[in-house]
C-alpha cells in the first residue's frame, strides 16, 4: 500500500465509523481508499483498478462520473442547489415526478419524495397506516412481511423485514409485524419449477391474509428478488396471487423496488412481470444513477384523496425530510431517465444478462456450489459445505470474505452476502469484463472453499 493509501486508511480509522462492518476488522483488513472511478472501474491511490461488481451497493446504474449525469448535476448548482418543498417547489422536482409517474405501473399518480430506500419504506407504511385511519377503520395497525425480507434499518423498515441479523438487537424497539414463508425458490423440491413453487408456497400467505385482514394496513415484499437476503428469487406468479388477494380483503401492497427497479430485473420495473400495480411503489438507489441520495413513494389518487381536506381535519401527511425533492438530485435522476429514454438499456442489459449466466455456467457443477441462480442484471453463485444435502458452510467461517479478499487481489469489487457471490454491476460493463468477473469469482470460490 502506498504512503497515500495508508494515510488515508490511517485517518479514517482514527474518526470514521463505516457501515455494515465490524470495525476491529480494519486492523487486520486493509481499507481501499478509491481518488476517481470511470465507468465500471474505480482506482485508488497507488493507480489500481477494481471493477465494480455490485455497483458500489447497487446504486450505480451507469458507470462512475458519467459525463451525461456529473453534467446535469453542475448545470443544476449553478443555478439552484436547494428549496424547502413545503409551499415552494422547483422544475426539477415537478418534471421527474411527471416522468416516474408516467413509468410507472398503471394507476400509481402521485409521488412524494425522501432521502433514502429505509425512509421511502417509512413513507409507504406512515401513508398505509394513515390511510386506514383517515378512512374510518382505526383496528388497521398491522404489517405483513416475508421472511428473509430486507427494507433498510430505520425502525419501521427494519420491523418489517425479516433477517434477524439485522434486526435481533433492536427487537424491543420495533413494533411486530406479520410474516409469511419467503417464497424462494432456492428451497423448491426437487423438480418443482419456480412457478410451481412460489404458487405453493403462496397459500401461507394467503391464509396470513385472510385471517388478519381485519387489523392489516398492508403487505410489503421485494419483488421477485430477496437482495441482502442472499439475493434469493422466486417467479412473477407470487406477486399476481397477492396483489388479487390484497384486494380481495382490502389489504394495501407495498412493492420496495428500491433494490430491483431501473431495469436491475429485465424490466424497468419488476412489477411489470406479473403485470401488477402496487399501491405504494418504494424507489430509490439506481433512481440518481448512483450520483445522490433520493427516494420516491409512488402511490394512487384514492390514497392521496385520504389525505386531502380542509386543514382542521388534521388528516394531512405531516412527513418531511429537510431536503425533500432536492433539485441537485432531481437534476441526476432526470439525466439517468433520459439515457433509459434514448438508448435501449433494457434490450441491452438483456444481453449483458445473458452473458453473465454463460460466464458462470460452468460453476453449477462444481462441488460446493449448490446453485447459479439469475434474474436479469442480478447473478448468485451459492456456497455450500455440501452440494447434495445443501449444507452451508458454518457463517463463522466467513467463506466470502475469502473471495473478496482474492477479488481485490485481482481487480475487482466482489462483496458477498454471507456465502452468496453475486454480480449486480453498472449497466455499462462490457461483455469481456463480465468474463474477467466471472474468472476472477471462479478463482475466489476455489480458494473459499478450500479447508
């Protein structure tokens, strides 16, 4: 490490508290300080380069400084960097509100904007909640969640979501929230498909529903793929059945698409597969292209006319971010919506999908991974200690460690959930390199699995 890096490394450990990490592992476990990125690749000080894999957590959809995005954000601060929404508004906000709304699935026509994916899913649930209670029906007060589910780690978002290793600590903190059986096909019989299986395990959940629909606001799941749940998947089939069944007992749907939407599924947004409309679309991540923090709650006019009286009532939304809508932010996210408007990112993320799965292919056959799984631009390479009875390795081990470990060796940012390797990368990465992450996953896996 050079004398750069190491100052740098040096000064973080000294004031900086990171997240999702066990610091003391910083004494033995070298921080990589990153001066500039371009496209897939970050560099950092000594003039290394890592391709970025999991675009730096999911939110990078068009490469790092993207010259179409970095330049819709300068000419924004030049001429408004910030204004309160409340009684005041800007172009920049009422314009992507039009657009997303325009995207969005059928039916979703207002937008209300937050900072981040936890605080869009606590929009989502203050709006349901409130909904009901605006509407005369008070004994509405519940959620229901999918195990193995994730929405962030505000107090709201983390009661609904369904890892105890995130949420275990804080239990006495959250309120309780319903859950269902994850529909993850990782856990199908043998030859059941993923249709199959998701429709299957569907009846637990509806028998959930049906018996508390009386004290439900809503139902919140991520559609089609668990992301920090070791990026499990499960078929469009799941998310036709509920949304007929939160209808048929006046339940409301929450899809967090904070995660999967902007084409990370194969469609602009995963809803689209099963051809539904949620009540509440949760947006955020990709939304900037990975440029600024913001999240949007999509909803529907019957909602917002919940909300909308004289103000006596003392029925209005009294949530608020202090820099709700910010025009800097705003400004990326146009800019992302205009390179999914003129250029074909779905069709050719279609083919960048494709090539991943054949750069991986191989690995479905080796002996300690139980299996490759794949929707759209998110790829899983799973690690067992087994292969026949799908025994994992014991998490105290920390097998994936080993493969980031060997990645940063290699050149490239791979993060695994636990003993999942994944590829989530920029939309702009080219199909060699898509062969160079898979060599590099490959090699790492060896090395992980080896006693």
């Amino acid at each position: 490490m050079s004398s750069i890096n190491q100052l740098l490394a040096d000064r973080d450990r000294a004031v900086l508290w990171h997240p999702c990490t066990q610091m003391q592992d910083h004494e033995w476990l070298p921080l990589v300080p990153i001066r500039r990125g371009e496209g897939v690749w970050l560099e950092d000080h000594d003039g290394r380069r890592y391709l970025d894999a999991i675009s730096s957590w999911w939110v990078n959809l068009f490469g790092h400084a993207n010259p179409r995005i970095g330049a819709a954000v300068t000419g924004q601060a030049r001429r408004l960097e910030h204004v309160l929404l409340a009684g005041f508004t800007h172009e920049p906000a009422i314009e992507l509100a039009e657009r997303l709304v325009a995207l969005a699935p059928p039916g979703l026509s207002r937008c209300f904007y937050a900072d981040s994916g936890s605080s869009a899913v606590e929009v989502a649930l203050k709006m349901s909640f409130h909904y009901w209670r605006n509407s005369g029906r008070p004994a509405k007060t519940r959620f229901i969640c999918l195990e193995n589910g994730y929405h962030g780690e505000t107090l709201g978002a983390l009661a609904v979501g369904g890892l105890p290793l995130y949420k275990e600590a804080y239990g006495p903190l959250l309120m309780q929230a319903l859950v269902a059986p994850s529909p993850d096909c990782y856990q199908r019989a043998d030859g059941e498909s993923w249709m199959d299986h998701s429709r299957r395990s569907f009846e637990s959940m509806a028998r959930l529903i049906a018996e508390h629909a009386h004290q439900t606001c809503a139902v919140i799941v991520e559609p089609l793929v668990q992301c920090a749940g070791n990026m499990r998947m499960y078929h469009p089939v799941y998310l036709r059945l509920l949304r007929e069944y939160c209808d048929r007992h006046q339940v409301h749907l929450i899809a967090d698409e904070v995660a999967v939407g902007f084409g990370r599924t194969g469609t602009l947004f995963a809803c689209e597969q099963a051809g539904v409309s949620p009540d509440f679309l949760c947006l955020g991540k990709g939304l900037t292209g990975g440029y600024l923090p913001l999240s949007a709650v999509l909803t529907t006019e019957n909602v917002y006319s919940a909300f909308y009286d004289r103000y006596t009532s003392l029925k209005a939304f009294l949530h608020s971010h202090s820099y709700t809508g910010n025009p800097l932010a705003c400004a990326a996210a146009l800019a992302t919506l205009d390179i999914f408007e003129e250029e074909p990112v779905i069709e050719r993320n279609r083919e960048l999908a494709s090539r991943m799965g054949e750069a991986v292919a191989h690995l479905a056959n080796h002996p300690h991974v139980a299996e490759v799984r794949q929707t759209g631009m998110i790829l899983a390479i799973e690690m067992v200690r087994d292969k026949a009875s799908r025994t994992p390795f014991p998490w105290q081990e920390r097998r994936g460690l080993k493969v980031y470990r060997h990645g940063l060796e290699r050149g490239a940012l791979l993060r695994p959930l636990g003993n999942v390797v994944y590829f989530m990368p920029p939309y702009v990465i080219a199909p060699e390199e898509i062969d160079f992450l898979a060599s590099v996953a490959g090699e790492g896996i060896e090395i992980a699995v080896a006693e």
